[in-house]
C-alpha cells in the first residue's frame, strides 16, 4: 500500500536538493564522515531515527542499546538508513527533584531534532515511565510515521520464595521497618531482589501501563510491549519493528492516522483492565492534547470505569511481568475485552495497518490466574472516579485498588463506592509530611484523612509522588495500615493506595486545597464524585482574603533554570502538565 515515491521523503530536501547543491554537499559530507555512505544517503532509501531513550543514567531502559543493533537490522532489511538519536536521559528512580519534571524537556528537545533533522520516520525506544509519554508527545506534534518499541519489563523478582515486585515491596517494607520488623540491611535486600534484570519494573507500575498502552493505542506491534526484556522474543520484535518502520514510511502511516480519539478511548477501557497506573490519565491526556483529540478526566470515567480489572498484577493483585507475558500480554487482554464486548472501538487502526480487533480478536488468555476473562473478572468497574468539589475542579482515584479492608473500615457500603468523611490532616509538601507524621502532638488516628498539597506541577516543579502517604508509625503498630489520602500531587503506579490524587488545580495554582486547614471536616462522596471541605463559604472567603494578602500559597525556590520555566508555562495536571501553547503547533513535519 505504498502512498509515497522517494521524491516525497522529507530527507530529500536535506541530501538530495538539486536546486542547493552547496546546502546538499554540506548536509551530505558530515553524515559521510563517519563511513555512511552516498549510496545510503542519496539513493532514496527511508532515513530511520532511533529515538535512543537508553543510556547508563538510564538502567531501565538501558537494554535498547543492545536491542538497537536488531532495530537497525531491521530497518536496513526493509532498504531504510538507521541514525540513531541520543533522547533527555529521564530515569524515573533516580532524577531529583522528580523525573516527570523532565518529561516536558525530553519532550520538547525530541520536538526539535525530529523537526530540524532529515527523518523520515522514527522508532521511538519507550519503557521507564516518563520515556514513553514524552516520546509519544513528541510524535504526535512532528506526526512523521512512529513506532513504538517497549525495551521491556524485569524479570521477576523473588525474596523468601515470594514474588517481589518494582516500587511495591518497597512500599510494603518501609511499613515493616517502621513497625521495627526489619532492619536497614534487609530493608536494601529486598529492593535490590524486587530488580534482578536488566529491563523496566515488572508490577503493574507506570512503566508497564505505559508500555501496554501505547501497544493499546497502537502505536507498537501487536504483542511487543509485554515481552521482558531479556527474552529472545524481545530481539526478534526489535529486528520487526525497524523493518516495519520503513513501511510506515512509505504508506504514509502517520501519528494521527494512528491515535486517533478511538484508540483514547480503546486505551482508556484497556487501562481499566490492566489496572493502570494513576499516571496513565496525566500521559495519555498530554498525547491527545499535543494531537487535537480532545480528551479529559471526565471521558476516563466514562470510557473506563465501568469496565473489569482482568489482569492480576501487583500492586492491585499477585503477578509481575513474566506472568503477564506467558498469560498473553496486552493481545490476550484485548482479546478477552472484545469477547467481552468491552473494547470500545475494534476498528482503530494500528502501526501494522491492521486494526485493534483484526490482531487481537483471536487471542485469549492462556493463564486465566493471571490474565482473568471479562466474564470472571478481578473486580467490577474497576477504573477511575473522577470526582470534584471545593477541593479541586478535577481528580482521579483508583479504584481497582481500594482493599476490602480500606472498603469496610471508610466506605459504608462495602460493596461499592460510596461515602466517607473525616478530619484533615494537612502537609505542605513530602519535607513537611516526614517531619510531622510520626509527631504524637499532631493525634493522628483512624478517623483522619492525610492531605498532601504544594505538590503539583508548579508547587514541586514536575509534580511529586507523594500523595500515597503512610500512617504514623504509631497506628502502624496497632494493625492501620494505610489512610485515606488526598493531594495535588501524583503517587508512583507501583503503590497499591487507594487515593485521590493529580487533585487540578493545585494549590500553588489557585485550588481550594490551599484554603484548607488541618482539623476541617471534609466528605467524600465516591457515587456523586464530590469532594468538600465542610467548611462554611463566608470562612473559605476570608481564608482566600487572608492567602492573597499573604503573596498567595508559597512554593520553595527554583533550583535550576528548567525549573523555573516549567512553572511559568506548565499547565494543570488534569490538562496533561503540558507546556502551555506547545499544542497550537500540529503535524510540523509537513510544513
Ligand atoms: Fe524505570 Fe520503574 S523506575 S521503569
Ligand atoms: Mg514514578
């Protein structure tokens, strides 16, 4: 289905312009001085960036520098030329302040070389968690033919003959070493078992939402984002994916053929069934934004909640990426949504210009522990509340993860989402969460929500992970595990808390969650999707009297200048976190 001849390839204007020879033989002798050669340059043959998102400071994704060599076979196979391209490193564990300040750089640099440079397609190497929505966001404002290529969860990790997975065993044993279960030692021996391979978190976390999502989107072949990193097959869907880049190529598959609002919503129903992360809505928002589709909390409801949890993975269930991968990956959940009649549009195209139910609809589950039917689900209605109030316009909680202990002590039908009410405890930021939590003066107990604020966008430049607040060490010790939790700021997608999170606007941003006062009562109501402080309106008046006299709600000070331009421009969270005005530019590259 070729649409295009080599006369229309973009990089001709670079290496074949017969109307500038000098800028032609300029262009030309840099590429051959390193040993391309004309023939590779001049003859018409597709020049393939590979957006190299792997480097040392970047572990998780540090498998495709192995995995590029069979992407570059791949695309030479197909009669294309490989350049590959160094991306922002973001690695998610270990940038300070937070990796997802970075997203919107990598984003905006990979804008700039894609645009600025002769390629005429891209492999757009994703895995750790912000490598994958700020690749996609990039493809999506240059709309030249992308493909995605997950680098891969882990295998899995084991500690005591249990399985340990990425981010949450952490969670679990930080609560054990503040009980004074466990000492420092084992507290790092269990961390380092939960990584025992190169390749991204093997739970359910960001990485792995991401990965499948962007298979779910169609941005990837089908069955490439599941595959842990050191199979063979990972390999041979690397050698695929540079030879079917070339194609895109030619048929002109672009971008915006490809994400369209059907494959959203697609994506969204699949997010439910995989358990996604609370990530997922911030990236997948922030990819729409940059193409036109417009896409809000509010669709991520009403696509996604009311369809099953199928996919038994940690932090919501028991299995990590090996198990995902054996039971079928994201074609065997797919497959079981279209059984299901749960895929909202099985005829959204993809990159192998097939569509969504054309590859998937034969596939099942081959493990039904692990990958459930959407007649025998995990659990019912199983993605996010969108809820708003006098706190906030707009946030998202997590319902797959809502334990039946969480269920029977706060929500009074413990069937279903319901009512709970409680007095706020108030932190302005993690610094001021660890130093009070375990302070006995402030009577922390089982009827308090734990409110997390000054961590959004622009109060914690890239917005913090932090709302998944643990109880003092004190309840801790008397069996309370996990208190309801609210902020403006994130929470990592390998935590299984159920809170309310990604809370627009923030506080720094003029949100009501700056008004609040610790001792308010406050009430969720998870039927109607309201969440209030109990608080009359003359009082919140005065409150916002008494804020703006003071200079509004004060944030720390920027520590670099990206920080700082990011939090002039950056938007809400409910909006992506985008840099505001970059989506007025669409499909660059055809200009
Ligand atoms: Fe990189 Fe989880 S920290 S994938
Ligand atoms: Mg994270």
């Amino acid at each position: 289905m070729t649409k295009i001849t080599k006369d229309d390839l973009r990089s001709r204007k670079w290496f074949m312009n017969p109307d500038n020879l000098e800028m032609t033989a300029l262009y030309l002798e840099r590429y051959l001085n390193y040993g391309l050669t004309r023939e590779e340059l001049q003859s018409g043959k597709p020049i393939i960036g590979i957006a190299q998102t792997g480097s040392d400071l970047s572990p998780c994704n540090r498998h495709h520098l192995e995995l590029t060599k069979r992407v570059r076979d791949g695309i030479i196979a197909a009669g294309g030329t490989a350049i590959e391209i160094p991306v922002h490193p973001i690695q998610e564990t270990g940038k300070r302040p937070t990796a997802s300040l970075d997203r919107n750089l990598a984003y905006l640099s990979l804008v700039e070389t894609l645009f600025g440079y002769p390629i005429d397609g891209v492999v757009l190497n994703i895995g750790c968690d912000k490598t994958t929505p700020a690749l996609l966001m990039a493809a999506a404002t240059v709309n030249i033919p992308a493909i995605a290529l997950s680098v891969g969860p882990m295998l899995n990790g084991w500690w005591k003959g249990e399985r340990a997975g990425s981010g949450t065993v952490i969670w679990k044993a930080r609560e054990q070493l503040a009980a004074g279960d466990i000492g420092t030692d084992e507290f790092m021996e269990i961390a380092a078992a939960s990584a025992p391979s190169v390749g991204y978190c093997n739970t359910m976390g960001t990485a792995t939402t991401m990965n499948s999502l962007a298979e779910g989107l169609g941005m990837q072949l089908p069955g490439a984002a599941a595959i842990p990193a050191p199979y063979r097959e990972r390999g041979q869907i690397s050698y695929e994916t540079g030879k079917r880049i070339v194609e895109m190529v030619w048929e002109d598959l672009r971008p915006s053929d490809i994400m369209t609002r059907e494959a959203f919503e697609n994506a969204i129903a699949i997010n439910s069934a995989i358990g996604g992360s609370t990530n997922a809505p911030i990236h997948l928002n922030a990819i729409a934004r940059h193409l036109g589709v417009p896409l809000d909390n509010g669709d991520w409801q009403r696509v996604g909640h009311h369809v099953p949890l199928l996919v038994n993975m940690q932090p919501a269930g028991k299995y990590l990426g090996e198990d995902y991968q054996q039971a079928g990956g994201v074609p065997a959940v797919v497959g079981e949504l279209i059984a299901g009649g749960l895929l909202p549009h099985p005829g959204a195209i993809t990159a192998n210009a097939r569509s969504m139910g054309e590859n998937c609809e034969a596939f099942r589950s081959k493990n039904t522990d692990v990958i459930k039917p959407a007649s025998d689900p995990m659990k019912e209605h199983a993605g996010f509340i969108n809820l708003s109030g006098n706190l906030f316009e707009s946030a998202i909680m997590k319902t797959s993860v809502i334990s039946p202990a969480f269920r029977q002590k706060y929500l009074s039908n413990p069937d279903g989402p319901d009512v709970f009410e409680g007095r706020a405890v108030v932190f302005d930021g993690p610094e001021d969460f660890h130093h009070r939590i375990d302070d006995p003066s402030e009577n922390i107990d089982e009827t308090c929500i734990l409110f997390m604020r000054g961590a959004g966008p622009k109060g914690y430049p890239g917005a913090a992970e932090v709302v998944n607040m643990r109880p003092p060490a004190y309840l801790i010790k008397k069996g309370v595990e996990a208190l309801p939790c609210i902020g403006d700021g994130r929470q990592s997608g390998t935590s299984g808390s159920p809170s309310i999170l990604n809370a627009s606007p923030e506080a720094a941003d003029g949100g009501g969650l700056a008004l609040l006062q610790t001792g308010d009562r406050v009430r969720i109501d998870l039927r109607k999707g309201t969440a209030d402080m109990l608080v009359p309106l003359d009082e919140l008046n005065e409150r916002a009297r008494a804020l703006e006299a003071a200079g509004g709600y004060a944030v720390p000070e920027s520590q670099s200048p990206w920080q700082e331009m990011f939090r002039e421009r950056v938007g809400r969270l409910d909006h992506g976190m985008t840099l505001e005005g970059a989506d007025k530019f669409r499909d660059i590259a055809r200009q």
